[in-house]
C-alpha cells in the first residue's frame, strides 16, 4: 500500500513551551499534538465548533489566540454532535494558536471560523478526495490546512484538506470518507483546525502553531532566537517513504517573512532537548536546504523525522501574521 498524502502527519514534541523560560524544549514525540502551519487572511471572526459523530456532547473545546489587537484572549464550548455550537463567550479570534479538546471524542472533531470560504455541491470523488465545484479555485493548494464538511448520503463528514489540485479541484482528505462523495452532496470549506482522529486509541488532542505568542525586544533590546521542535511521522503502518526529505522552499507561498529555517535530528524518533526555546539544540545546522531523513533516508512506517524551526526576531521587529509552509517528499511503491 503506497504512501499517501494522509499518511504524514506533523506532530508536536513532549515540551513545546509557551514562553522564553519554561524548561526544557522539545524532546519524544506526542502523538496526541499536531502542528498547524494554516495560514489566514479574512481578519477576525467568532468561532465555532463541530463533531462528524452524534454522540459527542460532552466534550469541550478551548481556543487560545489572538483578537485583532493582538490581545491574547481564549474562550471555549462543548460539543453538540454535528450540530455547529459558537463559542461561549463569542470572542472574535484573529489567529488561532492553540485549540484543545478536553476528552477524547468517537468522531473527528474541529474548530473553525464562523464564516465559510466555499460552500456549493460536490462534482463526487473517492473515499481519499472530494472533487469541488467546477468554479473552485485553480491554484494548487489554495485550500492546504482548511477543513471541509462534506454530507455523503445523510451523514456528515469532517475532514482536513491534506492537499488541493486547483486543475481538477481534487481535495485529497486526512482520513478516509465514510463513503465515496456523489455530484449532490453538499461541501463547505472552513479556516480553522481539526482534531484528526484515526482510532480510538491514536486521536489528537491538542492543535498548536509554533512559537505561541512570542515576541520581539522593543527597539534598542536583543535580537531574539527562537526554536521549536516538531516530527514529521509516518502513520502508515507497513511502507516506508523512501529518499525522502524535510523541505521549506523559500519564497511569498511558503515563508512570507523570510526570518525561518530548520535543522533535523540526526536520528528518527530522537528525544533531543535544549534549554528553552530560545536556545539552540546542540550540534545541529541550521539553514533552508532540503535535508535527507536520518539514518538512510528512508522514513519508515510509524516513524518520525524531529525538525526544528529556528525562528530569527531582530529587536522592534514589526509583528507580523505570517506562517511557514514545510513538506516532506519522497517515493513510494
């Protein structure tokens, strides 16, 4: 069985501190944290939170973010099956940094922004993509990291785009549909994040962007370095991923800002640490090459590459909403 868009999977490290001090930084892997790179654009906008299984009602979600004074604010809701449920307190949130479901849930599960990107009627597809109308965008991956709803047959469908081919309008999915899209089902489109949930036992809990709410120096202060461990994990359970590299081109589409690049460990599934997260792990380089996975190259079923980011902050550096976009490219049979 090949490897699959859906088979890689950006988890957090054990330690992803949240401020300059806390101690130590990175570490194993956790497969109960997943990274978002998603970017936004559309401004500030209340949340609202949603499961694809009716049973879950007890769980509750809390958003952490920013609103659109770059104050930190968070607010939460429990969920109400596959009925939408606003957020509690109805903050308007400008970036998500941090989403958490407090209990595991027989569904996949997402927060989103109340106001849909798309929303029209499905062309059909497969269990692994959904084609979307033929007005949908043509760029490649204009939908990357957004989470899409899509009704098949009555039920209710939450998943994550994992890949967009704007030719055909191919939205390939994080798991599997519960069955193939037809030309009448319905789909919408969301910025937002989703809890990933591949079995009872191996669901996400938590969803973070790297370096939650840091910040440069006032003008006249130091430069700041900061670093943030993650895996890039294979969750296919028998191929491996062959010649398979860690990649961040540069450029608008992929690091806006310029000010990020990466180091991977020198072995799979590692448990190296620094300091805090604004020291640097020892013995690691740091630039914006594609780098070879460790030990061979090959990434292999239900291992993980550790990556870090090193992100450069030059005192009064102007705050910025900005994102990065890394990959994993390989080959498989």
């Amino acid at each position: 069985m090949s490897v699959e868009y859906q088979d890689i999977i950006i988890h957090g490290s054990a330690n992803m501190q949240e401020d300059d001090s806390s101690t130590p930084q990175g570490g194993v892997i956790d497969l109960d944290v997943k990274v978002s790179f998603n970017d936004r654009d559309s401004g500030d906008d209340t949340v609202k939170i949603i499961s694809d299984n009716t049973g879950d009602t007890t769980q509750t979600v809390t958003v952490y973010g920013l609103d659109d004074t770059g104050a930190l604010v968070n607010d939460s809701a429990t969920l109400n099956g596959t009925s939408f449920v606003a957020l509690t307190g109805a903050t308007s949130f400008n970036r998500m940094l941090k989403v958490t479901k407090g209990a595991d849930a027989a569904g996949t599960c997402a927060a989103v922004y109340n106001t849909a990107v798309r929303s029209n009627t499905a062309q059909g597809g497969t269990v692994k993509r959904v084609q979307l109308d033929a007005g949908a965008s043509a760029t490649d991956n204009e939908y990357l990291g957004m989470m899409v709803q899509v009704t098949i047959d009555t039920v209710v469908n939450v998943r994550e785009i994992v890949a967009y081919d704007g030719t055909n309008k191919y939205a390939y999915v994080n798991m599997d549909f519960s069955a193939e899209p037809d030309s009448d089902d319905p789909f919408s489109i969301f910025e937002g994040v989703v809890f990933d949930r591949y079995s009872a036992g191996y669901q996400i809990a938590k969803v973070v962007r790297p370096f939650y709410n840091c910040a440069a120096e006032e003008l006249g202060g130091s430069d700041k370095n900061l670093y943030e461990k993650v895996f890039f994990y294979n969750k296919n359970t028998t191929t491996s991923l062959t010649s398979a590299q860690i990649t961040m081109p540069t450029g608008a589409s992929y690091d806006p800002t310029g000010l990020v690049d990466f180091a991977v460990a020198t072995t799979k599934d590692d448990n190296g640490t620094s300091t805090d997260r604004v020291t640097a792990p020892g013995g690691l380089t740091f630039n914006d090459n594609d780098k070879d996975v460790a030990e061979g190259g090959n990434l292999g079923p239900e291992e993980g590459q550790g990556t870090w980011f090193h992100l450069f902050l030059q005192d009064g550096e102007v705050p910025q909403n900005s994102w990065i976009r890394p990959g994993v490219k390989g080959q498989t049979i």
